[in-house]
C-alpha cells in the first residue's frame, strides 16, 4: 500500500514539472519586447538586474485577470 502511495506521488510530481513549464510560454516578439524594455531604462542594468527585469515582464506579459465574483 505504501508503495503505491510512493508511485503515485512520484507520478504526479513528475506530470507537474513537465507540464507546468507548457503553460507559461511566451512568444518570441514578447520575448523581444521585454529585452528592448530592458535596454532602455536608465541608468542601464546590470545583468542580474536585467534579468529580474525580463523575468517580471514576461510575468506581466503571461498573468490573466481573474473574472469578477458575483455576489
């Protein structure tokens, strides 16, 4: 019983990796667009920085808005 439960959470943890990093692409013109974003702030960014930069745009790019609750 036991290693069932193993299997099965193995299982699941693994359909989880492969499949989450599926729904959070991103085209290559976004991409672009933050890159260019990122170029033009001033003063420049160093590459770490930069990188945040990116990772927060596409972020932004990716989010949905959620739909209103009725009450």
């Amino acid at each position: 019983m036991i290693l069932k439960s193993v299997i099965g959470f193995a299982a699941l943890t693994v359909i989880f990796a492969v499949t989450t990093p599926t729904y959070a692409q991103v085209s290559k013109e976004v991409r672009r667009g933050c890159e260019a974003k990122a170029d033009k702030v001033r003063p420049a960014l160093r590459t770490p920085e930069r990188e945040q930069f990116i990772a927060n745009c596409l972020a932004d790019a990716t989010a949905t808005q959620s739909k209103k609750k009725k009450y």
